[in-house]
C-alpha cells in the first residue's frame, strides 16, 4: 500500500471514529458525471444512519444445546 493510501485509511478511521461516514468518489467521476456523483450523495442522505451500538446493547449470544429462549414476562418460547 503507498503512502497516500496509508494517510487516507488513517483520515477515514479518525473521522469514522468521530461519527462521520466516507463516501470516495473518483476524480474522474466527479469531473464527468457530477450529477451522478451528487445523485449518490442524495440517495445515501436520505438513508436513515445505522444506530450505534451502545454500551447498554446486550451483547450477542447463541443460545446453549437444549437452552429454551425466555420471553419478556420469562415465560419459556
């Protein structure tokens, strides 16, 4: 990987970690079909942002063999 590469992961990495998302258009892209690239700037906007996850967020864990999945009042399903 060059050098330039190298910056770019570590500039996406430092604004990703501070809630940004990256989108990476081809300079060619943007000087031949602006309105495309803009197109996808828009559609990605209107998508709803995936919610973090939090430390409250229970973590993801299989059930054991055998293990009966409980409901909200307890009751086995």
């Amino acid at each position: 990987m060059g050098a330039m590469a190298a910056r770019d992961q570590e500039r996406d990495a430092h604004l990703i970690s501070n809630g940004f998302n990256v989108i990476r258009f081809w300079n060619s892209d943007v000087d031949q079909n602006l309105n495309g690239v803009l197109e996808a700037i828009e559609r990605l906007l209107r998508e709803p942002p995936p919610r973090p996850a939090t430390p409250a967020d229970p973590p993801h864990k299989s059930l054991r063999p055998g293990a009966r999945k409980r409901g909200p009042g307890g009751e086995g399903k």
